[in-house]
C-alpha cells in the first residue's frame, strides 16, 4: 500500500451455488456513489456478459459522475 486513502466506489458480487435441475449462477453490482443496483442477472452466460461490461459501463451514465461534472 501507498499510504493513501482508497475509497469503495463499487462492488461486483457474483454467486454461485446449485439447485436440483442443475448449476447456477447470478451476479449483481452496486455502485456506492449513485445507490444503484444494477442486476441481478441469472445464468452463466448472461453473467459472463455483465461482469465483462459492467465496470466500464456503468459510469459512462452514473448519476453521481454526471452530477460531478455539472458542478465543476
């Protein structure tokens, strides 16, 4: 570590378990600036999709980063 403060700005959840029929997976993220929860969406390849474009996305259209930038 740096020494410098590091703030939570998000988090990626992403779980897996199991049921009669078969395996399962979901994931959801939820950004702490905005208080948005994004998901959760259910099945392997769904979530593959989400994880993989979840983090760059979603703060091309957070409240809290348009907010941010009107006000500077």
């Amino acid at each position: 570590m740096t020494g410098q403060r590091q703030e939570v700005m998000a988090a990626l959840f992403v779980d897996m378990g199991s049921y009669i029929q078969g395996r399962w997976v979901r994931a959801k993220y939820e950004c702490v600036r905005c208080q948005t929860t994004e998901g959760p969406v259910k099945g392997a390849d769904r979530v593959r999709e989400f994880v993989a474009r979840i983090r760059t996305e979603h703060p091309t259209y957070c409240i809290a980063n348009q907010q941010g930038a009107t006000a500077a």
